[in-house]
C-alpha cells in the first residue's frame, strides 16, 4: 500500500513550553525527510506526533488511507526485562499488537452480542497480513543469520551489548512493512557494514520516511529533502535538495537574514539620528524666536518662527517615515556548545603496553594482542560491532585484565573518557550533586555554571541521571573531560546523541587537544575530520594497523 502523512500547522513541545509551531509537511511515497535541529529543538516529539502516539496541541495529522500502517522505531531500544529478541522483532515490526488485535477480534466473533464483529475481524485480518506476521517467525532466522547475530532469536535483549541491540533493532526495521517509518537516531552503534545496510534500506523503501540523525554521512545519503527546527529563531522550514544542498541554502537564508538586518537596522538608525539633528535645530529656533525683541524686529521674529515650525514640520516627517519602516527582527544567535578539553602533564612516554595479552569474555576472546601506544599518539580504532574495540580499550586503561600474557599502564597518566554507554552517569542522584561528586575540586555554583555552558540548566542539574536523555548524559561527560586535567583521551562512538553542532564543536575541540587520543568511531565524516597518526581495525578479535 501507499499512503502519504500530512501534517498542517502543527505545534508540539512539553508541558507548557511550545517548542516549534505552524509546522507543514508532506510525506509521500518516496521521500525521505531529514529532520535536523539541536538537542531539545523538537525532533523526537514531532516524530511521536506524527506516529499518532501524542496528539499535538495545535494543527492537524492525516494519513491517506486512514488505515496506513506507520511504524516509529524510538531513538532507544526500549529493553523490557524477560524480552526475547524474536519478541523485540515482533513487538517493533508492529505483527506482535497487529496479532493481538486479531486475536481479540476472532475472540469476538464468538459473542453473539457483539455488534460489527466481522467487520472488525476483516479489518485486523487485513492489518496482521499487511504487518507481515503471517511468515514473521520464518524470517526473522534468515535476517538475523545475514545480519551475523549470533546470540539466536531466544536471547534475552537485557543481556545484549549495545552493538547486538543495534543489530536486533537493524533486523526489526529490515523485517518491518510499514507504509510510513518513522526513524529516530537509528544508526546509533551501528557498524559500517550495519549503516550500509541501513542506508540500502532506506533507499529501497517505497514509502514515505521522516528520519532524525545525526550522521552526515548517512543523511547526505539518504534524504531528498531536510526539515530544519530552528530552535534559537522559533522556526521550523523544509529545504529541497539533499543534506549537503540543505547546507548550502541555510548558509544562504541565514546570511541573507542577517544582511536584512544589518540594512533595516543602519537605515532607522541613520532615520532616528537626522530626526534626533532636526528636533534639536527645531527646539533651538524656538528658543531664539522667543527671545526678548525690540518692536521694530517683528518682521525677524516672524521669519524666526516660521524656521522653527518648518523644523518641526521635518521632525514629523522623519518619524512617520521611520514608523513606516518595515521592522526586520534581529536574527537571534542560537546556543552554541563551546568547550575546551582540560590538559594534564604529560604523561610517560610509553602509555599502554599489551604484550601477547589474551582477553576472554564469555565465547569471546580478543588477542593474543601486542600493541604499544605512545605518549601524544592520536590512533583512531574501527571495526564490526562485537569484533572486540571496548574490550581492547578497557586493555590499554588497565580495566580488563589479560587471561594471558602482559598489560602495564604508564605513569602519570590521567584518563578522561566517554565510553559507549555514558557510564559514568546513571543512577537516581540529581545531575548535580553525580557531577560534584566527580569533580570535587569544584564547588556547587562552580558546578552549575560549568554545566550550563553544556546546555544543562536549573530543570537538568536537579533531576535525576537517569532521566536525562542519552545526549544531555553526553553533554555532561563533555563537560567533565573540561573540568578534569587529562592527558590520554578514550571517546568510544561519541557522537552517539549528539547534535551537529555539539558533534561539530567536538572536532574542533580534538584538534586542538595535544595529548593521547584513542577513537572509536563508526561515524564516516568524523573519521576524515579528525587529525590521526595511527589507524588500527579490530576484527574477528584481531588487532591490524592499517
């Protein structure tokens, strides 16, 4: 089937606070809609609108046909204790509640009672077949298989790692029939191979898509046309084109708005100075003309007068003419991450050192591994999902001890790290009192300002960890690699959660960081952007320098 999503004049946000408004989009068979802004500009509550799960507070949603099937894959995996996989599949593809649908109206075919009730059972009959439930248990072996899980359908997703949840949920969305998708952050902790795959996906979809990422690579891709929510201006547009055609022309808009500006302001300001020069001249001519006179200057008193009045005839021309002036708002400059990575002293010369060093885990092993990094060294570190890089980075930062051979830590070395699953902040404690605890060096106000400077204001620092999204928990491992002293630096897939502008500010941020560097990352752009010495690929628990 296919169907086309039309949004009008819609408006959503929380609670009171309205974070876009009088947004317009189309979605037929065929596009894939980009959907980019900062970190709390909207972009995951727009996609709920539109899935039907919140009702916006303004506008209209609409599908044609009323019955399109549309699917929302929300940014986390949702792992729900006692959950298999095959149940995730089925419970995200949409065949688990299309099935309970069905069953619930077969159910009611045998009441006699139940008015409409064939109806009813033709109709969810019609959805189960459409989800794909009839063959979902044959499947979903065959995708897995080509996908290399090899954990099987039975496993449990609480004992997966983050990159076999980013599989299971890559299998959900390959196995899904879904009319219109709707996709957010859905390369999180995925490989090249998975992004690839993700990539054909999307390109092969007949439907409708509307996707937040923020991967580069993936959106320059994929989309064919990109929805902007412009927190800082209170706006939302749609540019035509691709993600790097989008960039061009909001570079375009934003210097054109901004030349407007700068036009209508240094016109009203010349405006407001002649009348401001018009009105003195005016209230000086007065003063003259009231002086004490002698009676035989009446003919220079009136000529005084009739100066004054021609001024002040001037002034009230210049102020309509500035009252007529079409007012151009000032383009509002959006908040923008700015930080800096604290330095340490240098370390030892020699930072890490594996020597025939063997790592199990489980059925997996890594190694025997024999590397050396070096003090100031920035190694990038890439490879499939499951291929053994948080294990080998837990080897060199002496967490993970070998089952064999040797590991030795340098000396003086001070480790900042942001590891894949933001670690560092979970729990029930508030944001504040997690990060002092971290940096005892700083005292509470000093804690609060650091983090606003990351975005994580008065409603953040007091909440719970644990309830802050994965890219606000992000900003505040950011903010701890600025307020703490390192000299070796381990990102593992940083930007996962991250906006662009934050990711952005990230590389400018590492590329003037001077000492170790050990980088994890699937994200294609930021691997040419980053400046490294040394490239190593992890794979089949095998260390290569490339």
């Amino acid at each position: 089937m296919t169907a086309t999503l039309v949004a009008r004049g819609v408006a959503g946000g929380h609670g009171h606070r309205t974070l876009f408004e009088s947004l317009d989009l189309t979605v037929a068979p065929g596009d894939v809609v980009g959907g980019v802004g900062v970190n709390g500009a909207g972009k995951s509550t727009l996609l709920r609108l539109l899935a039907g799960i919140d009702r916006p507070p303004a506008g209209t949603i609409s599908l044609a046909p009323a019955d399109a099937f549309v699917g929302w894959l929300p940014q986390e995996h949702e792992r729900i204790e006692g959950e298999t996989v095959a149940a995730y599949i089925a419970r995200r593809t949409g065949c688990a509640q299309a099935t309970a649908e069905m069953d619930a109206a077969a159910t009611a075919l045998g009441d006699p009672t139940a008015s409409g009730a064939d109806d009813v059972y033709s109709a969810a009959l019609e959805r189960w077949l459409v989800s794909g439930a009839a063959d979902l248990d044959d499947r979903i072996p065959v995708v897995l298989a080509d996908l290399g899980f090899d954990v099987g359908e039975s496993a449990l997703m609480t004992t997966l790692s983050g990159g076999q949840a980013a599989r299971a949920g890559l299998a959900a969305l390959l196995l899904s029939r879904f009319d219109i998708v709707l996709l957010d952050e859905p390369t999180n902790d995925l490989d090249i191979d998975g992004l690839e795959r993700l990539e054909a996906f999307v390109r092969g979809l007949r439907g409708g898509v509307v996707l937040v990422s923020h991967d580069r690579e993936f959106l320059a891709r994929c989309v064919t046309r990109v929805l902007e929510l412009d927190l800082a201006q209170h706006s939302n547009r749609v540019y035509g084109g691709g993600y790097d055609a989008y960039l061009e022309e909001r570079a375009t808009v934003r210097r054109h708005a901004r030349e407007a500006y700068d036009e209508f302001a240094e016109k009203k300001a010349d405006l407001v100075a002649r009348a401001r020069t018009q009105r003195e001249w005016s209230s000086q001519g007065v003063r003259n003309a009231m002086k004490k006179s002698p009676d035989n200057d009446k003919i220079r008193r009136k000529a005084s007068m009739e100066s004054s009045e021609k001024q002040a005839q001037k002034v009230r021309q210049m102020e309509s003419r500035i009252a007529r002036l079409d007012e151009v708002e000032e383009p509002r400059k959006e908040w923008q991450l700015e930080f800096t990575i604290g330095a340490a002293p240098r370390s030892s010369t020699v930072v890490s050192t594996l020597s025939d060093a063997v790592f199990r885990q489980g059925s997996f092993t890594l190694g025997p591994v024999s590397v050396q990094v070096n003090a100031g060294e920035r190694i990038g570190i890439t490879g499939p999902n499951g291929a053994g890089k948080s294990t080998l980075l837990r080897a060199l930062l002496g967490t993970q001890h070998p089952d064999s051979g040797t590991a030795s830590l340098g000396a003086n070395v001070q480790i900042g790290e942001i590891d894949q699953a933001r670690s560092l902040f979970v729990g029930t404690r508030p944001l504040a009192a997690a990060f002092a605890d971290l940096v005892p060096a700083l005292d509470a106000a000093e804690v609060r300002t650091l983090l606003a400077k990351f975005g994580l204001k008065a409603d953040h620092v007091l909440r719970p960890v644990d309830e802050l999204s994965p890219g606000e928990r992000t900003r505040a491992a950011l903010a701890l690699l600025q307020a703490r002293g390192v000299n070796v630096l381990v990102l593992d897939e940083p930007t996962n959660h991250l906006d662009l502008p934050a990711i952005e500010q990230l590389e400018q941020a590492l590329e003037s960081y001077e000492g170790t560097l050990l980088l994890v990352t699937h994200d294609r752009r930021m691997l040419q952007a980053v400046r490294t010495d040394r490239r190593w690929r992890v794979e089949a628990g095998a260390v290569t320098e490339l």
